[in-house]
C-alpha cells in the first residue's frame, strides 16, 4: 500500500475519495535522485497548495519511505490538473559547488565528509547532507582528488563512486540526513 504526503500532509490514500493523485510515476535511481511524477485534480484538498521549489514530497510503502524530494514545477494544465514533477532529495547535492580545490592523503571518508561541509555551507538547513556509513576504502586510503566547479553530487558520483565503487544511500536519523556510502 502507497501513501503520498506533501509537507507532512496527506495528499494521496487508498481508500479516501477526496486525497487522490492521478497517473502516478515513481522512478527510483541507483546513486541518482530519482523522480515522481503525478497528476492532482481539483478535488484534492491540497489542490492549489504545492509551492514549486519548496514544497516536499514523500512516497511510502506499508509504512516505509521510498522516495523523498522536492516539488521542482507544479502547473494547471488545460483541463485544471496540476501537473507536478518531483525530484529526489539527493539532487539538493546539485544546489553546491565545490571549489577548484587540490586534495591529497585523505581516505573515502574524509573526502566525502570534506565536500558534504562545503556543501553544507553553501545551503540551507533542509538541504543538508551529513557523513554516515562509509565502507568504501582505497587501497592505502590515501586518495588524490581535486574540484573545479562542478556540483556536489557530481564530484560525489564522478571522482568518489564511479572510481572506488559502492552505491549512495540516504538515511534519516533524529531529524538528520545522511549519506551512506556502502
């Protein structure tokens, strides 16, 4: 069983005949954010509430998060839908830029922590990300890497994942994200 909330609201639950969204399209990506796509119609208590790059989103399955992001784009469409595109809550990764930076004799995890608090300084607070589980290592763990201008999520991705291995994950614990690194 699926239930959609937006801002902690619900917005869409089996069974209830006024909390419905329409064409639903989940698409959860590996070391991606992933996205959600849906349709609301007018007789959905939340119609006429979702603010674009504000509004957050979470898909639940039996009780379980699978997805959370922020609302991107929300517009009625000719037939007075709301047509809305989320986005996954690891692209906040994409709001930071790393620095042209020069980094040396650092393990996995020291890299990753160093670019979460960059990116960490240049957001705000509901986009931060935290350092969690690392189980990545380097051969000696002293790993060479530098930064020009990209986004977080592509340093992350490009320099760290795509060379080393492994898969991202998000976590929350008390009221923090983590990024998990396994």
């Amino acid at each position: 069983m699926y239930e959609v909330y937006l801002d902690g609201r619900i917005l869409d639950y089996p069974g209830d005949e006024e909390c419905v969204i329409l064409e639903p399209k989940l698409d959860l990506a590996l070391n991606d954010a992933g996205s959600f796509e849906f349709l609301l119609p007018p007789s959905n208590p939340e119609y006429g509430s979702i603010l674009n790059k504000k509004s957050m989103v979470q898909v639940l399955k039996d009780g379980e998060e699978i997805f959370n992001g922020e609302v991107i784009e929300c517009e009625k469409d000719a037939d007075s839908l709301e047509e809305c595109f989320v986005v996954g809550e690891l692209a906040f990764l994409s709001s930071s830029i790393q620095p042209q930076a020069v980094y040396h004799d650092l393990s996995p995890r020291q890299m990753l922590d160093t670019w979460l608090n960059i990116h960490n300084t240049q957001v705000e607070e509901r986009k931060k990300f935290y350092t969690g589980i690392v189980t990545i290592h380097d051969s000696n763990d002293s790993i060479y890497r530098f930064t020009d201008r990209e986004s977080t999520l592509d340093a992350i991705r490009e320099k760290l994942v795509k060379k080393l291995g492994g898969y991202l994950r998000i976590r929350k614990s008390e009221g923090k994200r983590y990024l998990d690194w396994i």
